[in-house]
C-alpha cells in the first residue's frame, strides 16, 4: 500500500506540473518501467450519459461504479466486474479515496456539485458533465476549490474537441470577422410549465430514492423525476437552457473571453468591478419548471482591451432577426459571432461545424495558421493531462463561468427583473434580495 500511495502521489504532482506527456511518462513512470500505467478511475453516475462517459475513459481501470440505482450499476458492472459497487459517493470516495485517482462525474444536475467538489477536496482530478453545476454559488466553489487543490479538471461539453469550435474560435480571434459586437444563440428545444405529482407511486426496486435526492428538498418518488425527466424540473435540473447552453454557447463564449470577467487581474486598477447585466423575458416563471421558450439579453462590459459587447440567447421558439444573419437562411439552431466585416456562425448545437458570413465574400479564404492545440479526444484530453500532458481545453476555469452565466439566466426568468451581477465576487448589485435565487439551502447531511 506505501508503494501505491507513492505512485499515486507522483501521479498528481506530474499532473500538476505542466510539463509535456512524454516528459511525465519518463518522469513519472521511471520505476515502473511502464509508460502505459492507468488512471484508477471511480465512476459517479453509470446511467445515460454516465454510460457513455465511462465507455469514453474504459482504456483506464475503472475501480469504483456508484450510481443511486443498483439496477444501473448492475449492467455496469457486467463490463467492469472488478470495480467495486455503490450507491453512495460519500461512503466510496470514504472507503476508496486512496485507491482513486480520478472520478468521471454525470449524475443529474443537482449532485454535480457535492459529488465533484467531495473528491477534488480529497486531491482526485475531476470530470464533470455539464452544466458544471445546479447553481451559480456552486459553479463559483467548484472553480476555486479546483484551484485550490490543485487537480486536472474537465467539463462535459464534447464539442470543444472538434476542428470546428477551435477554428471558428482562431478565426475570430485573428480578426478576420473584424471586431467582436455581438452574438447570438439559439437552440429549438424548450420545457414547460408543469405541477408537482400528487400521487406517490413505490419506488422501484433497487432505487435508494433519497440518495437520488441528494442535497435536494425531499419529495415523494415519481416516475416524473427520475430516471430520465429531471431536468426540467428546478429541483433536479437546468432545464433547456442549462442542457444545451454550454454546449450551443461554447464558440461564442470562448470567441468573446467572456471568462476575462472572473480574472481579477484585469481589474486591479478599476474603482469597481466589472457588472454583466442580465435580463429575461419568458413565456412563464414557474417555481418548479422551466419556461416554454425564454429570451435572455446579457450586456458585458470591456474584458482588458476588448470592447463591450452583447449576447442574446433564445430557446423554445423565439430566434433573431434575419439580417443577423448577413443573407444566410435562418436554422433550427445557431451560435452566430458578428463582427464589424462579418461573423463567424455554427448551425451545429454542439458548435462542432461552422461558416464564415457572408458566405460569397469568404469564398476560398483559409485564414491564418492554426493557433489552438487540436484534441485527441475530449475525455483523451482529459486522462492525458491527468498523466502529466498538457492542459485540458474545458477546464473548470472555462466551464465555471460559462455555467454562472446559464444559471444566472434561469435565476432571472424567476426574479423578473434585470440582474446586475458582480463575477469577480459572485454578488447581484442591484438587487440584493435577489442573491437568494444564486443558490439554496442542502439537506442535512449534504455540504460542499
């Protein structure tokens, strides 16, 4: 066991250290004489998306299967028998915390949080799906806890390791759309208002109902929330906006450095901080749903020597006007960057496609050379960094504003008025009162 506590700490100081993956192979593996060692990896949620995020890092040993349904970690098990089974992620990460190198996080929305920032306190490199969090104070901690303890962090928006989003995003950065004025997304999903069940039906078999709750108030089991329709419940989920936006918003964030806003540095010699306005416009604000359709319209103020700009984000319907467009035809989904000599525009939710508009004016143009690294994989990326490689493009630093902003929305389609946010100190500024909607109380027994 001293062996392999040693080998493990070695792991993660290489990790943390930055250097290139063939410098930390020599490093790190020097005596095992075994270039290929794998992560130890415990899975948070093996369901859904918890399935295809534990087929993506299978190269790796996948230790631990925790899911609040042992049905679920049943058929889990039958590809990795030898990983121990859970229900609960507290009394794994308690009994297994020094046989884990990593965790691979994809439960509903609600439990990202505790589930994450329990292993990350624990010094474990963490995989989260996205949005990273259920709120906006729970993106804040997960961000600086990450940094805190120092671990290789990556959230679930898989279309950040497409050839698409990195070049529309070098694309826009060199200049060629001219300056950044504004963007605009969309996505055609939408919820819908709906009352919360009367009936208490059994739970199933195999269900532990209130570990599936987690830090939530507790209701009643219902087919309604569990297993696949949590999300558009404000309990459990983020409804449409939280689903698709970090994926859908992706380009246009990372094209604009909108994470500039939660960098302190740039504003060491301002008199106040910077303030993102956000304001909503919904087809209802129903406590316990999300809306139909929403309209949000965030203004940002200047990031270093980058001008102010605008974001407008529609989903259930609504879309922007046509000229927006510059002569394109309106899609089913877009994320469009318009500059002052044309805009950079993806039809593609997860980004991973793109034009440049107008289209005829950009005929033949192949642009500067590539700036970004390409990905080997997003999860690749992931598990690379955590043996030492280069650091993961979608970070905790990336996904935890990107994710304050998608819940900063929801939060304003329930207060109904516009919200002035402070994103260097995690404050509403006009509004005090309002602070209550950026996070809620946890049961008993459920903490960051």
């Amino acid at each position: 066991m001293a062996d392999r506590i040693s080998r493990r700490e070695m792991l993660r100081r290489t990790a943390l250290s930055g250097v290139g993956l063939w410098a930390a192979r020599r490093s790190v593996w020097a005596d095992t004489n075994s270039p290929n060692e794998k992560l130890d990896i415990a899975i948070i949620g093996a369901g859904g998306q918890g399935g295809g995020n534990t087929g993506a890092v299978a190269s790796e040993n996948i230790v631990a299967l925790c899911d609040a349904d042992e049905r679920v970690t049943a058929s889990a098990s039958r590809r990795f028998p030898d990983a121990k089974r859970y229900a609960d992620f507290r009394k794994m990460l308690d009994e297994m915390h020094d046989q884990i190198d990593a965790v691979v996080v994809s439960t509903p929305d609600h439990t990202h949080a505790v589930a994450a920032v329990t292993a990350i306190k624990l010094g474990k490199h963490s995989y989260c799906e996205k949005p990273l969090t259920r709120t906006v104070y729970e993106a804040r901690v997960m961000r600086e806890t990450a940094a805190k303890h120092n671990v290789v962090t990556q959230m679930g928006n898989q279309g950040s390791a497409s050839e698409g989003l990195r070049r529309a995003v070098e694309l826009a950065w060199g200049g060629v759309v001219g300056e950044l004025r504004e963007a605009h997304v969309w996505f055609d999903g939408g919820n819908g208002p709906q009352d919360r069940p009367k009936d208490e039906p059994p739970v199933p078999p195999g269900l532990h109902w209130d570990l599936w709750l987690g830090p939530a108030p507790y209701r009643p089991y219902h087919a309604a929330y569990a297993p696949g329709s949590w999300r558009n419940w404000r309990a459990f989920g983020s409804g449409c906006l939280g689903d698709f936006g970090c994926h859908t918003m992706n380009m246009a964030f990372r094209a604009l450095r909108l994470e500039r806003l939660w960098d302190a540095r740039l504003f060491e010699k301002s008199s106040s901080p910077p303030i993102i306005r956000v304001e909503a416009e919904a087809s209802e604000a129903h406590p316990e749903t999300y809306p139909r359709w929403i309209i949000l319209r965030y203004t940002f103020p200047a990031r270093g020597e980058l001008p102010p700009v605008k974001l407008t984000w529609y989903n259930g319907g609504p879309k922007p006007p046509q000229d927006v467009l510059l002569g394109h035809p309106m899609t089913d989904n877009g994320c469009l960057v318009l500059g002052s000599k044309g805009a950079v525009f993806s039809d593609c939710p997860w980004n991973t496609r793109f034009v440049l508009l107008p289209q005829k004016e950009f005929e033949g143009f192949e642009g500067p050379q590539p700036t970004l690294p390409r990905s080997p994989g997003h999860h690749e990326e992931w598990v690379l960094a955590c043996k030492g490689g280069p650091k993961p493009f979608s970070t905790f630093d990336i996904g935890g504003p990107l994710t304050e902003l998608i819940q900063l929305g929801n939060a304003a389609v329930l207060v109904g008025h516009p919200l002035e946010y402070d994103p260097l100190n995690g404050k509403i500024v006009n509004c005090t009162e309002s602070n209550r909607f950026l996070h809620r109380d946890y049961r008993s027994g459920w903490t960051l």
